[in-house]
C-alpha cells in the first residue's frame, strides 16, 4: 500500500511512525518499541520508505501533535496523512481530530470490510464536506482536504499477522 500511494501521489517517501504508545490501545500486551521497530523496518524493506520512532524523539504521542511538530522540524517538507478506512471509523475518537484534518491532506486508503462503513463515520459527518477527487493534486488543495482511494486491497491485518507468530517480539533484533 505504502509503495502504490507513492506512485498515485507522487511521494518522495513513505514514512512510518512506530509509535511509543497508541493513546487508544492498551499499553497490556504492546511489544517493546525496539520490537516494533524492527519488525517494521524488516516489512518495509525499501529505500524510500522511512521506519521511524520520531514520535518518541519528540516527545509526542497523539497525531494532532505530532503533525505540527514535523511540519516545524522540516519547514521544507509537504505532509500528508495516510491511514486505512479502518482508522477513518474511530477517527473522531482521535485527539483533536479536526486539527489533524486542518494541518494536513488526509489520504483514506479503501480496505476490505471498511470502506463502506467509513464513509458514513462519525468524522466523515464533517468532512465529507471537504472530500476532494483528485488525488493528484493533493498539493495544492485548501484544508481541510480528504479523499478516499482505493489503490487494490489488500485483506490482511497487522493483527492476523502478528497472530501468525505469537511470539515474534521476541525473535526482532532489539536495537532501535
């Protein structure tokens, strides 16, 4: 997905952000950040994707501040919000959800089971009215700006993945 979005937007590079701690999940049965960060470096595999533990270098947990905190650290760099439909159906439970779409292009990529019901979220009540359709030109559109693509799905979940393998926290190279 992160190498069909690169394509269809014209990035430069994908960014991951392994997280310190998800503020919606439990912190009960989360791996090590070191362990997640190599397992998403040794998935990712590619020179312009960028697997990062920055939200912990800055001191920032929540995407609402994360987001205006790389736009000051790299003045330089255009940002856009990549997340799956999945996400889309509890993004008014994020934090400051509505800044987030203020700060920045959020690109909604279509997953199976999701897509449907995503655009008839609670957050999409607000921003259906700022749902734009070309996704090229994500540069230049005024925010709020979303748009949903579907770039081919692909069904598997990080948590049938990691299911798959019960114990792989502890199989990962532990050096961040």
């Amino acid at each position: 997905m992160s190498l069909a979005a690169m394509q269809r937007f014209h990035l430069d590079e994908i960014w991951w952000l392994v997280s310190p701690q998800n503020p919606l999940k439990p912190t009960s049965g989360m791996a090590p950040i070191a362990a997640r960060l190599a397992s998403a470096r040794a998935i990712a595999n590619h020179p312009r994707i960028r697997v990062t533990t920055i939200e912990q270098e800055l001191g920032t947990q929540r995407t609402a501040d994360t987001i205006p905190a790389l736009k000051a650290r790299f003045p330089q760099a255009r940002f856009l919000w990549l997340m799956g439909a999945d996400n889309l159906l509890t993004f008014h439970r994020w934090a400051d959800w509505r800044s987030i779409a203020r700060e920045v292009p959020i690109v909604v990529l279509a997953r199976p089971d999701y897509t449907g019901r995503s655009r008839f979220s609670p957050a999409m009540g607000w921003l259906r009215h700022f749902r734009r359709n070309s996704p090229a030109q994500w540069r230049s559109w005024p925010l709020p700006a979303i748009v949903i693509v579907n770039l081919g799905n692909d069904s598997r979940s990080a948590t049938a993945i990691r299911n798959r393998t019960p114990d792989w926290a502890t199989h990962q190279d532990t050096e961040a």
